[in-house]
C-alpha cells in the first residue's frame, strides 16, 4: 500500500480584521477576487502598523508566492513577529521553515519547539508534525511509540493526514501493535475527509479483504475517488478493475473506462509505473474496434480538460 509522508504545509488564511476595519475588509475581498497585488498592497501597512493577522497573512503571501515572487526570509520576518504576539498559525508555519531550512537556518530544536508551543495551542498541525518528527528522527531519537501517541492526539482532533497515518501504524504494526481493522477504521476517517491516499488503501483493503469484507464494488469506489484526484497508483488500479475484473466481483468490464485511467495513470506515476501503464494503455487499444477507441479517447481528451474530477 501507498506510503504517503507527512508534510507540513503552510496555509494561506486570511481572518476577518474588527469591525469597521475597512482596509482589512479591503484586503480580503481583493484576495478573495485573486486580485493578490491589490491586497498585498492593503495588508502591508497594517502589519507595519503591528496587526498580528496581517502579519501573519503577509508572510504567507510570501510563502506562497500570492502577490509577490516567494521569498521564504521575508515569510520568516513576519511570521516571527505574528508568532511573538502568539499568533497559532504564524507559529507552526515558522516551525516548518525551521524544518525545511526555507528563509532561516535549518534547525530541528527550533522546528520541535514551536511545534510544541503549537500544540499547546490546540493546534492538530502540529500536533502532527511533532509526531512526524519523531517518526523521522529529525532532531529526536527515532520513537514510533511517540510518534503514534502525536499521531492519534492529532488524529482525535480531526486531522485527516494523522489519521491516515494512525492507520498506517496499525496497518504496518510499527509503533502500534499490527491491527487491519484498526487500521481500515483510521483509514475510512481520513478518506471521508478526502485524503486520496486513504482512499487509495481502503481501497485496496476492500479488494485484498483485509481487515474489513472483501468487496471490489467498494473497491472501485474508494479507488475512483483517490483517482479523481489524480493519485497515480488509484488510477492504475482503478483502470486494472475496468479493464479485467474477476467473476463474481459485481464489476462490468468496461475497456473505455480503463483506457481512460491507464492513460491518466500513464502521465502521473513515473519510472517503471508509467512504463506499465503506458503498456496497458497499448494492450487496452488492441481489443477496441476504431469506433470504440476514438470514443474512448474522445472521453481522455473531456477528463483531461476537466482534470479527471468527474470521471468515473
């Protein structure tokens, strides 16, 4: 099954100034239009001025390139000071920069401090990255038991991508002890909230049997839903479903379906797993008649477009 690492992102928000705040109003209804110069322009006199969410929000337009070429030092300036006045967000988004070494000097210590000081703050983020930390061994000893605890305490407060990886722990029996149907339950909360890579293996549980009923028809499901959003290893599978399902499995062989996916799967996934999906895609078209191919590649060519959002 597909390990997906945890990574921090750092996340673009802007909050509502007080009321009759109009250039913080201003601000928000240009970023909202993506007119992101216009409020670049309205956010930087007030976080001049000491505002603590403009600050914030100015430092992640350069974090984010929003207005503004990237310009992870500059994001490291103002996060710091929305991060001293105790602002949650600007104090996990320097804790990644900390991390990754963007726009200040790499420094774990640092990173699992703020980190901390997030979490006090009820923040599920960092919750879990503390617990990636440990999982990596970045700046800590290598705890999976640690990393577990952070994931679950991350996980109970709704965080898909730490319940995705509480699932991931029960699955793989590491720092938690081996539970498949422990791990089919954390796996079908985070891919409620539409984590493809949840989907992705909850997907492949219902079509293995492990830890819940063997089911393709819920399978294909859970697949098309990770595939929808463009996750590679879901296309493939959910094109191999169309294209030779077993008997017995409730699915109809549907040839244009799986040239659709192999062809989606081709372009996503590199290395050997395009090369075998690119293969299908040739061994799919030899079993088509020319009227059913140029159907079928009219569909690639309208799920293309649509960046496969609504292909099934």
């Amino acid at each position: 099954m597909l390990r997906h690492a945890w990574v921090a992102i750092a996340a673009f928000m802007l909050m509502a100034g007080a009321a009759g705040a109009a250039p913080s109003d201003d601000a928000f209804a240009a970023y909202q239009k993506g007119d992101y110069k216009t409020a670049l322009t309205l956010m930087r006199p007030l976080a001049e001025k000491g505002d603590v969410k403009a600050q914030y929000n100015l430092g992640a337009m350069y974090a984010n390139s929003l207005g503004v070429s990237q310009d992870h030092k500059e994001a490291a300036k103002w996060f710091t000071l929305a991060a001293d006045k105790g602002n949650v967000f600007a104090i996990v988004d320097l804790a990644v920069l900390y991390q990754n070494g963007q726009g200040v000097a790499k420094d774990y210590k640092k990173a699992m401090e703020l980190f901390r000081l997030g979490a006090e703050k009820k923040s599920s983020t960092a919750e879990a990255s503390i617990a990636a930390m440990y999982e990596r061994g970045l700046g800590v000893t290598q705890d999976y038991k640690e990393a577990a605890k952070w994931f679950r305490l991350a996980a109970d407060h709704g965080n898909a991508t730490a319940q995705y990886n509480v699932g991931l722990m029960y699955a793989n029996g590491r720092g938690l002890p081996k539970d498949l149907k422990q791990a089919a339950q954390w796996y079908r909360k985070a891919a409620d909230q539409g984590l493809d890579s949840a989907q992705l293996n909850l997907g492949a549980m219902y079509y293995s049997g492990d830890g819940v009923p063997k089911n393709a028809v819920e399978a294909l499901k859970y697949f098309r839903l990770s595939a929808q959003q463009k996750n590679g290893r879901a296309q493939f599978n959910l094109a191999s479903l169309y294209a030779a399902p077993l008997q017995g499995d409730g699915i109809m062989q549907d040839l244009a379906r799986a040239l659709v996916w192999f062809t989606a799967a081709a372009s996503t996934l590199t290395g050997e797993e395009a090369k075998i999906a690119n293969a299908n895609v040739t061994e799919v078209a030899s079993k088509m008649t020319q009227p059913q191919l140029r159907a079928a590649q009219a569909i690639v060519r309208e799920c293309r477009d649509g960046n496969y959002k609504k292909c099934d």
